[in-house]
C-alpha cells in the first residue's frame, strides 16, 4: 500500500493520475453526421445529390439514387450532379430517345470526318454535363447500339468511382472533358470506337478483366499515368492527335497498340508490361519515351515507325523484341520485311482473345 509523507504529495499525485487519465481517456468523437445535400424535389433543373464522408454504407444505400432518375434528367437535358452515393439498377442508355443523326456544332474537319465514318443510322442525346464522383455503381452501364452513337455535349466526370457490373461506352461521342482518374472498373471497360473531342484523364484508375478502346480518336490530351490495367488491354489502331502519357502505367495481361498512331509526344516511362505488348505497325510520329519501361514477356515492334526521337535503348526487355521491319529506330541489328498490317492485326487478336477465354472462364469458375 502506498504511503504519503503529506497531504502536499497525496494531492500531487492525484494530478498527476487526473492529467494521465485524460490524456489516456479517447478523445471526444468529430461530429462525423451523414451530411445529405440534394436539388429540390419536383423542380426541374439539375439532378444532384451529395453525400458527406461521414455517411455509413447503410446511410449511403438509403439515399440510393436509381438509375432511371438518371436517365430520365439525361433524357431531359438536366445535369447530373452527384457525390459519394449510390446507384441502383442497369444504366441502360439505349433506352433514351432517338433522334436523327447529325453532325454537331463546333467540330474541326478532321472530327466532322471521324464522326461521319461511324455511319450513324441513330442518335441518342445527354445534353447536360455528367457528375457521379467517389461513387459507387452498382449495375451496369451501358451503350450496345452496333448502328448508332451516343453524344455526350458537356463533361462527364467519373472520378473515384467504382463500377461493380459491366462498363460499355462504345460508339460514344464525347464534346466535352472525360474524367475517369482513380475509377475503379471491376469487369469489362469498353470505349470500342470512341470519339473524345477533348482531354482524357485516367490517372491512377484501375481497369478490369478486359479494357478496349479499340478504334477508338482521341482529339485532346491523354493522361493515364500510374493507371493499372489488370486484364487484356486493347488500344488497337487507335489514334492518339495529343500527347499521351502512360508513365508508371501497369499492363497485366496482353496489350495491344497494333496499328496505332501517335501523331505528338508519347511517354511510357517506367511502365510495366507483365506480358505480351503489341506494338506492330504503330507510328510514332513524336517523340516516344520508353525510358525505365520493363517487358517482361514479349514485345512485338514490327514495321512500326519512329519519325521523331526514340529512347528504346533505356527499357528493360527480358526477351528480345521482335524489330523485324521497324522505321527511324536509332537502334542498330534492325530486320528487314515483316508482315502486312492484316497480319499483325490478326496475330495480335489471337492471343488477346485467348487472354478473354481464359479470363471468362477463371471468372465463370468464381
């Protein structure tokens, strides 16, 4: 038992014991309420709904927002405005209204061009800029006409996202901003044919199973630095008008650029590419850094061009890469010849669609 010499020193050490078990004791709890902040209902206008940080999921899911109340303000040229929720149901846009196809305002020739070789027979509209950030959707969204095209007239921002079912915005024509930085899609991602009049941004997002954009224009800039692309990757004959950036970015399975067309600067700095890489036929006609890029498994460079500098010589190849053909590389032992276009399309097809076999397959056995 403890003794005390004075009631001096009992009193001391009861501060003492008083200041300690505050100190110790958790401090008080922020104010962490769910904070709901949403449009008026009944006036037309803007769609928006936005959750605090400090909602639960339960609280989340009970401000669920459906996904017909999307289409339908889309349907209506409203803005969709939201924040930290959650979507319910398939975003289907095929089930907005038709209109007859047409040329929009405002584009350059060459996009006036891009747009008339979709051979549109219909057209569905969003007039109003698109916002669902730090979200979560839980159906799929969708775009399948193999005969029309969906314009999107202002920005769509999709930024920190995640996407639980399909993502297939093929044939989509984008006026404004396309905002998908650290998005995550955990199956399909599909932009097949793709018309993106300004910049794309894919920062550190992190696509799924199978990601495509093939044949797809790109008018703006392209920033996927740091993204990770999981599974078969398609950017086959692509064509690229701004500089692209895909430093850091990870490839998983096999990728395909075939065919496509860098017509500035492109970086692959440090990127990593864990199997297959598809380059044939591609012309660089910027400069091209592959400075620090790592091959692990094959890359095919054949017949592709290089107009501009080149700094092959800097990545990492753990396999020889096939050269046979290649224009303008500062590297010496070049081949010559190689296959026609076709070819190398068909080649790389082969082995990016066993890729998808054997992915449906592991994700049918789940």
């Amino acid at each position: 038992m403890l003794k005390f010499r004075s009631l001096k020193s009992l009193l001391f050490v009861v501060m003492v014991f008083t200041a300690g078990g505050a100190l110790l004791m958790p401090a008080r709890p922020v104010d962490a309420a769910c904070t709901v902040e949403s449009s008026p209902a009944g006036k037309p206008g803007t769609l928006m709904k936005h959750l605090g940080a400090g909602c639960t999921a339960a609280e989340r899911e009970a401000n669920a927002v459906g996904a017909a109340a999307i289409l339908k303000a889309a349907s209506l040229g409203e803005a969709v405005d939201l924040v930290g929720v959650m979507v319910q149901g398939d975003l289907i846009f095929d089930q907005l209204p038709l209109y007859k196809s047409q040329i929009p305002k405002g584009l350059t020739p060459e996009q006036q061009a891009d747009l008339s070789a979709l051979d549109a027979e219909e057209l569905r509209m969003v007039s109003g800029p698109i916002t669902i950030r730090d979200s979560i959707v839980q159906g799929a969204l969708r775009h399948r006409s193999v005969k029309g095209t969906l314009q999107f007239a202002g920005p769509v921002d999709l930024e920190g996202t995640q996407f639980k079912d399909g993502f297939d915005l093929s044939r989509a024509v984008f006026q404004g901003a396309v905002t998908v930085d650290r998005v995550k899609f955990e199956r399909e991602a599909y932009f097949i044919q793709g018309q993106f009049a300004q910049s794309f941004h894919c920062a550190g997002t992190r696509f799924g199973p199978h990601t495509r954009f093939h044949r797809s224009v790109f008018h703006g800039a392209v920033d996927c630095q740091g993204s990770l692309f999981d599974g078969m990757t398609e950017f086959l004959e692509v064509v690229f008008e701004q500089p692209v950036q895909f430093d850091r970015a990870r490839f998983g399975l096999g990728t395909g650029f075939s065919g496509a067309q860098f017509k500035k600067s492109v970086s692959f700095a440090e990127a990593i590419f864990s199997r297959e890489a598809f380059f044939g036929f591609a012309v660089f006609s910027g400069n091209a850094q592959f400075a620090g890029a790592q091959f692990l498994q094959a890359a095919d460079f054949s017949n592709a061009e290089f107009k501009r500098v080149e700094d092959l010589a800097k990545a990492r190849f753990d396999q020889a890469p096939s050269m046979t053909g290649v224009k303008g590389l500062s590297q010496e032992g070049q081949g010559k010849g190689g296959q026609s276009p076709a070819m190398a399309y068909g080649v790389t097809l082969f082995f990016l669609l066993v890729a998808a076999v054997l992915v449906a397959y592991a994700l049918k056995m789940k």
